[in-house]
C-alpha cells in the first residue's frame, strides 16, 4: 500500500503538479498521525518524518522551478528576460 502511494507522489512531481503532490504528502502525514497515537507505534512515526520530507520536497521542486524564468540583472547591462528567449 505504501509503495502505490509513493509511486502517486512521485508521478505528480514528474508532471510538475507541485500542489497536488504536496497535497498528498499532507494528508498521509495527518492520517499517519491520527493513526500513530492508537497502533502503529515507531512505524508511523518514520512514515510521518517521510511525509513531511516529501511535502517539503515538493515546495522546494515548485519554487526551484519557478526561478527559472526569472530575469537576469546586472551593472550597465541590458536587461533580458529569459521567457522572450524561449
């Protein structure tokens, strides 16, 4: 069960859909906690470190890729932006 949801984490990164990742990480890491007080024990709480690094993963991925586009400044240079290459 728990590959399946990491093989959905990492199909949503490939797809740059940032938010919907982070999104599931979100809600694994809350359903792991609920879960972790009545049974799971260690267990759950390694997944809940795992989904939190997963969430944070994802906003790193988002805002990496949204710097990317950013227009390069420099002294007594043209102004270029990098989209009007593209």
């Amino acid at each position: 069960m728990i590959p399946i949801k990491l093989d959905n984490f990492w199909n949503e990164l490939s797809i740059f859909s940032f938010e919907r990742a982070k999104e599931m990480a979100d809600k694994e890491k809350e359903t792991a906690l609920k879960t972790q007080s009545s049974h799971l024990g260690s267990s759950g709480f390694n997944w809940v470190i795992l989904s939190t690094a997963l969430s944070q993963l994802a906003f790193a991925e988002k805002a990496y890729t949204n710097l990317s586009f950013l227009a390069p400044k420099g002294f007594l240079r043209k102004d270029v932006n990098v989209s009007n290459n593209f």
